[in-house]
C-alpha cells in the first residue's frame, strides 16, 4: 500500500494559527507531535487564541493523531478551533473534525473505522498492546458518538468495517458540520491516498475541474 509521506505546517497570522496534516500520519524526524507542541506553544506565547486545522489524509498512525489533538486540545479553548477538510479524511485523522466544528469540501471523501494496531512480543507484551488498542477504540467511539449525537452502539454498527462517507453524508450523519461550495483540487498525491485508503470514488487528475 502506498503511503504518501507525512507534513505539518504551521503558520501564524494575526491572532490565529492556522495548521496542516496532510498524508499518512506517524512519527519521523520534524513531522511528529513533538515538533509541532513547541511551535503551537510559540504561537500561544505571541498571541495566537485560534486554531484553524486542514487535514488532508487518509488516516495513519491514532495515537500520533491522538497527541496531536491533545496539543491542540491544551492549548486553544474548544469553541476557537476550527477543521477544514480538503478531499480526503479517513481512519485516524477522524480525531480532529469529532473533537471540532469542522467544514469539507463538496467533494471530500471521510471514512471511519476501528483503529488498528500490530502488537508483537511475549504473550504478555501481546496482551498489553491489545489493551492498548481497545482503549484507544474506546475512545474513538466515545468521541465519534459525542460529535454525532448517536448512542456507541450506532457507532459499532456502523463501522464494523470502513465506513465511508461523502460531505454531504458526513454532515447528515454529525461527523461534519457544514459542507463547503467549492470542490477540493485533486492532485497526484492526493489521488494516491485515496487509493491507497479503498476510496469508493476515486478522480483522475485529468477530469478534476479545478486543475
């Protein structure tokens, strides 16, 4: 499976810091949670009270997702953070839009789904990393519920295996709350996660209008 590499960027202007995800989510050298607390801490120090967050990824690793969203989480009030998405929000970056109110373009493609994990070792490192893992299901599906306003049961149903939504479905479902006039520009990159995620629709560069 194709994995597109990950970035952050980050950038203040005025009272707000505006902050990107995009690829497959996990932990490398100055793309990781720890690079990004001491710049967001910076921004705060000069002044920054909001957050606006574009996520264009198809998911990765959740608990990188996870400590990134407690940064976010730590230091902006929630009611001042605000997701974008561009053309594809899927597995682990979900954390973002059902922590916040969150917008998509008319042709985003979200998926949800149980996160997943690999745990190896002894049986007693296999059994700690299980845990592991059911916690932070536990967590996704509280928070899918909350944003959604359905019961954790729902949730179960619905994701017993990728469960993917258009903009417009997302936000009949809860999981977004308005969809954007314009469509998202599909490039290369972005083509390749949305292969790699099973997308159920899937564009050619060629045929994206606003190429």
């Amino acid at each position: 499976e194709a994995k597109t590499p990950f970035e952050i960027t980050a950038a203040k202007k005025n009272k707000t810091a505006y902050i990107g995800i995009k690829g497959y989510i996990y932990k490398w050298n100055q793309a990781s949670s720890m690079d990004i607390e001491k710049v967001v801490k910076d921004f705060v120090k000069d002044g920054a009270v909001n957050a606006e967050i574009y996520i264009n990824s198809g998911g990765g690793d959740c608990f990188e997702a996870n400590e990134i969203e407690n940064i976010i989480a730590e230091n902006f009030k929630p009611e001042n953070v605000k997701v974008r998405i561009g053309a594809i929000c899927a597995s682990a970056a979900t954390i973002f839009p059902a922590k916040y109110h969150a917008t998509a373009k008319k042709n985003s493609q979200i998926m949800i789904h149980k996160p997943m994990g690999n745990p190896s070792g002894n049986e007693d490192d296999i059994e700690a990393g299980l845990q592991l893992i059911k916690n932070m299901t536990n967590q996704y599906r509280a928070d899918y519920a909350a944003k959604m306003g359905i019961k954790e049961s729902e949730v179960e149903k619905k994701w017993k295996k990728d469960y993917w939504m258009t903009a417009a479905k997302a936000k009949e479902e809860g999981l977004i709350d308005a969809v954007e006039n314009e469509d998202e520009k599909i490039d290369a990159t972005t083509r390749m996660q949305l292969v790699a995620c099973g997308a159920p629709t899937v564009p050619t560069i060629e045929n994206n209008q606003n190429n």
